[in-house]
C-alpha cells in the first residue's frame, strides 16, 4: 500500500516508522508490535499512536499501517 498524505504542493511520502529510538522498536508487521513507545496518546478517545505505525485501542484492537485490523485480544478471565 502506497502511504502518501496530500500536501498543498502535491503528495509527500509518509515514513515507514516514526521511530527514532536506538535500538528502534519493533515493525509494525512483527510479532511484538505493541512494544513500541507511544509517540501519541489519547486516552479520553481510547486509542494511541506507537512510533511503528500501529493504532492501539483501549480494547486491544488495532490498526495497522498497512490498512490491516487486528481484532481486540484481550485475555480471557477465569471464572471464579
């Protein structure tokens, strides 16, 4: 999927990751995604913004850059 945002002059190319961090944080296609740092947060709407892309939602769903949902994986409760 081509990621370009419009721009008054045009289209411009959005990066791949937003990391800028040493070592860089997991891909967005990778299996420990959500370990990446939170580079926005907006916990009155419930969901943030990692650094590799994803959208994290309060429910554990997410939103890949790629377009992709990952649905919500919370754990199960055991019943007591």
């Amino acid at each position: 999927m081509d990621r370009t945002t419009p721009t008054v002059t045009g289209t411009r190319r959005l990066p791949d990751s937003l990391c800028t961090h040493t070592p860089t944080c997991p891909a967005a296609d990778s299996p420990d995604r959500e370990a990446a740092h939170t580079i926005a947060s907006h916990p009155e709407q419930g969901w943030s913004l990692l650094c590799n892309g994803v959208l994290l939602f309060e429910d554990t769903g997410e939103l890949l850059p790629d377009g992709k949902v990952i649905t919500p994986h919370r754990p199960l409760v055991a019943a007591a």
